[in-house]
C-alpha cells in the first residue's frame, strides 16, 4: 500500500517541527538582538560582525547613543593595550571596562562611542571609519543614528605621521598627480574616490545587511571552525618542535615596573627611572617620527590636516577636540643616554633630549593645524608624564599602548579640558 510508514511519518513531523522552531527562534532573535547589542558579554561582542560590532560597545546606555562624544583615531581610541587584555580573560560572561571611552562614559555619564581603527593612519581613522560606519548605520533597518555632540580626534605622535606618508606612497602617488598634492580640492576628490568610494559600508554594497542574528551565527560558526584549526596546527608545531627539542630561549624575567612583572630581554632593551628604580624597556618602534624625512613629515601634517577638514566638513554640527597622545618613548625619563627605535631603516639610536624635541615639535605643528581652524587641543603628556614618574603607564605585555593608569591619565587630561568634563566635575 502506498501508506508512509508510521515511524518515517513521526520523524518527518518532529523535523518538520524542528525546522518551523528554528525558524520563529531566528525570526524572534533577529528583532531582540539589534536591541540588545550594547548588553553582550564581552566574549560575544568580540565575536559581532565588523560592520555593526561597535554598536555592541557597552559605553553608553543604548544600542544607539544620544547626544553622544564619538572617539576617532587609531587603537588608542579602540582601547586596546593591557588593560583590554586583561578584562578579556577576565569578563568572558560579563561586560569589562578596558579604555578611555569606559572612563569618560563612567564620569560623565555621556554615551560614548569609539570609532577607532587598529594600525590606521588619519584618512583610515578620522574619515574612511566614523563617515562609511555613520552612513552606514543610517542605511539599516533598525537604526537612526544622530551626529554626535562631541568628537575626540585622538593624534598619536607615535605612528599616525608614518601612517599617513604610507598612504600617500600606497595611495595617491599610484593614481593622482604628486604635484597636485597640496591642492586642498584636488586631495578633497582623492578622499572621496579613494578613501571613502572604495568602501562597501560607505556604499552600502554589504549582502543581507539587516539580518544581523542569522549573519552572527553563521559567522561565528565559521569563525570557531577556523580557531579550532589554528590551535591545532598550533599544537602540531609545538609538539615537533619539541621532538627535536628545539627549544627558544626564554627571556630573561624582570621586574618591569614596582607593581609588573613582565618579559624583557635585557639586551634589547633601555633604562627608565620609574619611582626612583632603573626598569628596562623593550626597544620600539612607536617614536615621534624621527625616521621621516622633513618632506615627508610636511606630507603627514597636511594628511592629518585634510582628514580633520573633511570630517568636520561632514559632522559640521559636532565640537571637536583633538587629544595629543605621545608615543611611549616620549613618556618616561631615561637613564639610557642613547635610545634605540626599530625603523624600518634598521635600529635608530637618539638621545632622550632629541627625542622629547621632536615630541615639542610635532605638538607645535598639531597646535598650529588646531588654531587655523579653531579646534581646541589637550595636550596628555603632562598627565602620563606625571603618572610615568611613579609606574609604568604601558606594558608590561603591550608595550605600544597605555594600560590602565594609561588611559586613566589620558581620561583625566580629557575630564579637566573639555566643558563636558568640567560640567561633571562641578556636579
């Protein structure tokens, strides 16, 4: 007889069951999750889809911030550093604080929310990410997003300026006229084109972009298989590694600062005087450009210059500020007579006494871009200096960013300069 078996009935049911669950549990999620990303433990967040990941920061009290301070720069405005790799061994269920945005949104009770791009130099950070991302978020479904009331234009001294020549090398010499470069209307077309017309979130060509549940769940299924992968090749290597007993040398271990430990080869390294003790440093390559030629040092400020132009030019309605952060090299005070920087030159040795020079004078050529067009300017070397004098505001295992008493030196430079933050402190 043509009947289906009883037993094939029942489980073409329950899989027909399973299917119509799957789906209303999708559906259901796909209006929640958009609502609930700023409350994600920071495990998840850092699992989030990069073109809507920094909605998920949990530095203000919605998804979508209001009346908000935008921080955009490299990844001192994204926070990583020490104190990130800390609260992410720390908070794989919870929300961890771990950067300057934390410490203002804590403060002052403004939302926050960070722009910043790893490695990038100023039309990466301070155009390509907050105008593609701010269009962008305007293009979904599910979200309106206002200017905001405040930007914070972090310039680091340490590798924004080299960032910058790159561009111009990798950028606008392949298909633009050199000679042109110092025409603010011609470079303003190379921004739009290159810079920003490149880009599938400013263009808004990104497939399934409103479903972003079942788009976190493919992808962080894939994104799992890879890892797994990875560590086990990972585990390969050590294993034959071991086998042939090759084993690396270890560095030696020493304290780095009265509260650290941490690894530094004592060759490789210089002497900082920190709470009255001598404590090593790994050579650098983050230095106030001293590896730059005079034209393209010029290059780089006009770069930075521009790319400030072009995003006030945008956010016409938002104050901004730009905050100094020097590099770490320019922060401590030296028992080293010589300095060592890794260029790509080849190890560069400066006096200390050259090295905060250049320091002055980058701040000065930045204070100048300020004044022309009336953009205030915190200067946190003051501040980290200060703090540098008693421990270490970096390291003791990333040495190119801030830790916590870092950032914290860097919030408080922002808190006592910004009418945002004097407002807080009078309350």
């Amino acid at each position: 007889s043509g009947r289906m078996p009883t037993k094939l009935k029942s489980v073409l049911i329950n899989l027909g069951l399973g299917l119509v669950s799957t789906v209303l549990f999708v559906l259901v999620m796909e209006l929640v999750f958009p609502k609930i990303l700023h409350k994600l433990p920071l495990s998840i967040y850092l699992g989030l889809g990069k073109d809507y990941k920094i909605l998920g920061q949990h530095h203000k009290k919605s998804v979508i911030p209001t009346d908000y301070i935008a921080i955009v720069g490299d990844s001192h405005a994204l926070g990583s550093g020490d104190w990130y790799l800390e609260a992410v061994k720390k908070h794989k269920l919870t929300q961890g604080d771990y950067h300057s945005a934390h410490i203002l949104f804590n403060e002052t009770g403004r939302d926050v929310l960070s722009f910043g791009a790893l490695g990038s130099g100023s039309l990466r950070s301070l155009v390509l990410k907050p105008i593609s991302y701010f269009i962008y978020f305007n293009s979904l479904r599910d979200f309106k997003l206002k200017s905001p009331r405040e930007i914070l234009v972090y310039f680091f001294e340490g590798n924004d300026l080299s960032d910058n020549t790159y561009a111009i090398e990798k950028r606008f010499r392949v298909g633009y006229d050199m000679d042109r470069l110092y025409d603010p209307k011609y470079f303003k077309v190379f921004i739009k084109k290159e810079i920003l017309g490149t880009d599938p979130l400013y263009t808004g060509e990104v497939p399934f972009k409103n479903w972003l549940f079942s788009r976190f769940l493919v992808e962080s299924v894939s994104d799992n298989v890879y890892n797994e992968l990875r560590r086990g090749i990972k585990k390969l290597k050590k294993f034959v590694i071991g086998l042939f007993r090759v084993s690396p040398v270890a560095a030696e271990e020493i304290r780095v600062s009265p509260n650290f430990s941490g690894m530094v080869s004592k060759t490789d390294s210089d002497m900082a005087l920190i709470d009255g003790k001598e404590f090593p440093f790994p050579y650098t390559t983050q230095q106030p450009a001293l590896n730059l030629t005079e034209e393209q040092t010029k290059q780089a400020y006009y770069v930075f210059e521009q790319s400030v132009r072009y995003m006030a030019d945008f956010f016409h309605e938002s104050k901004i500020t730009i905050v100094y952060i020097p590099s770490p090299i320019s922060v401590y005070q030296w028992v080293s007579p010589m300095l060592t920087i890794l260029a790509p030159q080849g190890k560069l040795t400066f006096s200390s006494g050259k090295i905060y020079q250049r320091s002055d004078e980058i701040f000065k050529h930045i204070e100048t871009i300020a004044r022309k067009y009336n953009i205030p300017l915190i200067d946190t070397r003051p501040f980290l200096r200060a703090k540098a004098l008693k421990e270490a505001v970096h390291g003791p295992r990333d040495w190119y960013h801030p830790n916590r008493k870092g950032y914290e030196a860097i919030a408080r430079a922002i808190l006592e300069n910004t009418s945002f933050g004097k407002e807080t402190q009078k309350d």
